[in-house]
C-alpha cells in the first residue's frame, strides 16, 4: 500500500513538471525544467551560469537553453519566458 502511494505521488509530481516545463532524461535522472521570466540585466550566458547542472559546462547548458527553447540566437529581453534547468531527480 506504501509503494503504491509513493508511486502515486511521483506520478503526479512528474506530471506536474511535463505540465509546468518538462523532464530529460539523462543517465538515469531526469533534468527539471521550469519556466523563467528574463530580468532586467539578465543574459542568457549568466542565466546559463546560474542554472548548469551537476558536472556540466556553461556552454553546454546555454545550448541547451537555446535549443529547448527554440531560440536562434543568444538575445533575450527583459519580460521574456524561457525555460530553463532546474535540478536533476532519480529515476522514480
């Protein structure tokens, strides 16, 4: 009964990221993403910096940004939504 609830609740947890921004897979965890309304001041390189993941380069994750994203090039402006990595989480 235990197991069945915890499942429940991932479930529902990963469907609220899949809703909300997405999930990755990458080596057995799932990156988060969640959205991200571009500030005053903000490039996408320190946004970028911010938010890279565990044992991943700047660059990487910049990249990663643009191609999530849809974005052609590295200009953004304030106001803008993105999204953007947040925290990787095990299999469930």
């Amino acid at each position: 009964m235990k197991i069945k609830k915890i499942r429940s609740i991932a479930v529902i947890i990963m469907l609220g990221c899949l809703l909300s921004g997405g999930l990755i897979a990458r080596e057995n965890k799932f990156e988060v993403w969640v959205p991200y309304t571009v500030a005053n001041g903000d490039t996408l390189w320190s946004i970028a910096l911010n938010s890279s993941m565990e044992n991943e380069s700047t660059v990487v994750t910049l990249e990663k940004i643009k191609t999530y994203n849809n974005l052609n090039s590295k200009i953004i402006h304030p106001g803008d939504e993105i999204l953007i990595p947040s925290e990787l989480i095990n299999n469930l």
